[in-house]
C-alpha cells in the first residue's frame, strides 16, 4: 500500500507541474511584503512597474511615489494606486491591473523525508499532499504520517498530525488535503523500523506499519527456518530511557513496537 502512496504523491507532482501556469490565486489574496507585483496603467505603457512590496508594505511607483498596498487584494490595491494618479491629475479615469509576480510573503517550508527539503512558494492555494508533491514527492524512507506545525495569531504553535496513509483512499476528510498556510512548517519524518534475527529465512530491518503482530513480523522475514522455533520467542526492546535495552516474552499475537528486535531461537533436539 505505501508504494502505491509515493506513486499518488508523485502523480500528484507531475499534475502540479502541468498547472504551474494557471494563475489560480484566489481573488482574496492579500499582498505581502518583498511580494513583487506588475502595475499597469491600461493606455499608458509608460507607467508598467514591476515592483517589490517594501517592508513599510508601500510600493514605489511613477509619478505618485509610494502607494501603501500591504495586506490589501489585487483589486483593492488597484482601486489605490487609480486613485493616485486620478487625484495628481496625471491620468484621467485611470484604469489599474496588478499581476503577482513573485509571492515572497507566501512560503512555506517542507522538511525531512521529501526528495527536496526546502522552501515552496504558495502561488496559489496547496493542500498538504500538494506541498509534498511540490517537493519532490515522499522519500524512499518516508513514514506513514507527517506533522505541520503552524503559529497561531496568539504567537502558540499547533501541531497537526496528517496520516499519508489515508490518500489512498481519496478522503476528503483527510488532515492531508486540509491547506497549507504562509508560515507553515510540514515535516516527514523517517518510517519507525523492526528488526528480525535468527533462525528466520531473510532476517533484516522493516517498516513499521501500525499494529504489526509478530507473526505479521515473522511472515515479513520469510517464516522461520526448518530449524527456527516459534516458541520462547523474545523482543530486544528499547526502554524508556533508550539508553538500555531488555528481552521481553512475546506471543504470535502480540504488536510490535518501534525498535523492537525480534529474536527468533532455534529449536531445541
């Protein structure tokens, strides 16, 4: 199942990529500081500026100076920067356009187990699965869940848990279709791993699905060997203070554990 995520997660990259040139940036958009918009007066080419939102939330523009256009829309910045030149009487009924061209003040940061770990920019609105896939997709290490973590207006940071895992079921409910805001940081940390060893067919490391039993663990390393016991089975277990480890009894039934090292004995003759 997890192989079928990355391949939906990197489909889902590919989509993205054929619709980067659709501008699908809401109308409500606000305009941010250092985004850079293209101001054009219609009529009047001369006066095209492509310019960057300072950090006082102004833009600097021909004829009228600075203009603050911070936190308004595209349309509400227009409306402004129009009534600049009609009230210099530079031009009459003027009519504005602004295009975004550059979204400075919308990024946000995936980390960990992405094939691209960085910084993309918001230039439209991405769910969380679309964030991933703009960065390259899951890692060949990548668990089954990722945490975005967000910083409230009230400066508190929340932390949202988003299960991978339920993509392949198209939920719409999923916290991984939920939207990525400016500021958020999602990361993807390494799969949890077990372990088999002894008298097992392909002894090794594998990924820890949720309640993974031992038997599941000893169908994983290919059954015990015609000289393997499946009886006085035991975990090499990681205790709290993952400084020491202790065995622990285990039945076929019981769940594994992040860590945990499966010994397999021999049987006794």
């Amino acid at each position: 199942m997890f192989r079928r995520l990355l391949f939906l997660i990197f489909a889902a990259g590919l989509a993205l990529g054929a619709q980067a040139a659709e501008p699908a940036m809401p109308d409500d958009f606000r305009l941010g500081v250092l985004d850079q918009i293209e101001v054009n007066v219609v009529s009047f080419p001369d006066l095209r500026t492509v310019t960057r939102v300072a950090t006082d939330g102004s833009v600097t523009l021909p004829l009228v100076g600075e203009v603050k256009v911070a936190g308004m829309t595209r349309a509400a910045a227009a409306n402004a920067i129009a009534a600049r030149y009609a009230a210099g009487g530079y031009v009459k009924s003027p009519s504005v356009r602004i295009e975004i061209t550059d979204y400075q003040s919308r990024k946000a940061s995936v980390l960990g187990q992405v094939n691209t770990q960085g910084l993309i920019t918001l230039d439209r609105n991405y769910t969380g699965a679309e964030s991933i896939a703009r960065a390259g997709g899951l890692g060949a290490e990548a668990g089954e869940t990722a945490v975005v973590v967000r910083q409230l207006p009230d400066g508190k940071s929340q932390r949202i848990t988003v299960n991978l895992a339920e993509l392949t079921g198209g939920s719409a409910q999923t916290e991984a279709l939920l939207p990525v805001l400016p500021g958020d940081v999602i990361f993807v940390p390494r799969a949890e791993t077990f372990s088999v060893v002894g008298a097992v067919n392909r002894p090794g490391n594998f990924r820890l699905t949720t309640q993974i039993s031992v038997q599941q663990a000893l169908a994983a390393a290919g059954d015990v060997t015609l000289f393997g016991s499946k009886s006085g089975l035991k975990v090499r277990r990681k205790q709290p203070d993952s400084t020491t480890t202790t065995l622990v009894a285990v039945t076929l039934d019981d769940i594994l554990q992040p860590g945990d090292v499966l010994v397999v004995r021999e049987r006794g003759f």
